[in-house]
C-alpha cells in the first residue's frame, strides 16, 4: 500500500552539488516524518537525515552544514540538497517513512534507492 520511489541521483564531481527527491504513494508525509539512509560497499547503511512531521530536521555530523532536508507537501516529496559533496558521499541513498509519531522513527518502508557517485 506504502510506495516511496527515489530519483535525482547522478555522477558530480567534488564540491559539486545534487538534489534527490522521494515520492510516497499510500500515505502522507504531513502526517508522519522521513529520513534518508545511505550505504556504501562494504559498509553498513547509516542514517544521513531526517525530518519531522513539523519539519523539524536531525542531520548526520558527517553532512551537517552541507545537507538539507525538506518537503513538498503539495508533491508529497521529500528532498535532500546536498552541497560540498566530497568522494566518500558516493554511496546508495534510500528514502524511508517514519512510524506514526511527533518525531521521526524508520518503518521497514523503503525505497528502491538512488546512486551517487562523486568523483574527485
């Protein structure tokens, strides 16, 4: 019933800049909050950015200052913008629907995921 799908993702170079999108179908994310994930090989998927469904917005240290997360509520999007974009950024970016709540925590709703690769 839930359907998120990603897009955006692309080849940049280094201090380059990129914004993703995430399309949910089946639920709103007005009514509950987002975060976006990311893996690269041989890594384990960490959680990048978040936002609430008041938009309030939780950042990783390894992109605070150089992401940003936000929302359309007319497209029922959610966008990440990412700026300063460095190599160990490349990895495959995963979009996901939090749980009914004030503050974002992950369902097992996910996106199919988008690839960004920096090149330096």
């Amino acid at each position: 019933q839930v359907r998120l799908v990603e897009s955006g993702g692309g080849l940049v170079q280094a201090g380059g800049s990129l914004e993703l999108s995430c399309a949910a179908a089946g639920w709103s994310f007005m009514i509950v909050g987002g975060g976006w994930y990311r893996q690269a090989p041989g890594k384990q998927r960490e959680l990048v950015a978040t936002i609430s469904r008041d938009r309030s917005t939780n950042y990783a240290d390894s992109v605070q200052g150089r992401f940003t997360i936000s929302r359309d509520n007319d497209k029922n999007q959610v966008y990440p913008q990412m700026h300063s974009l460095e190599p160990g950024d490349t990895a495959g970016y995963y979009c996901n629907i939090g749980l009914l709540g004030s503050s974002y925590r992950p369902s097992n709703y996910w996106g199919q995921g988008t690839q960004v690769t920096v090149s330096s």
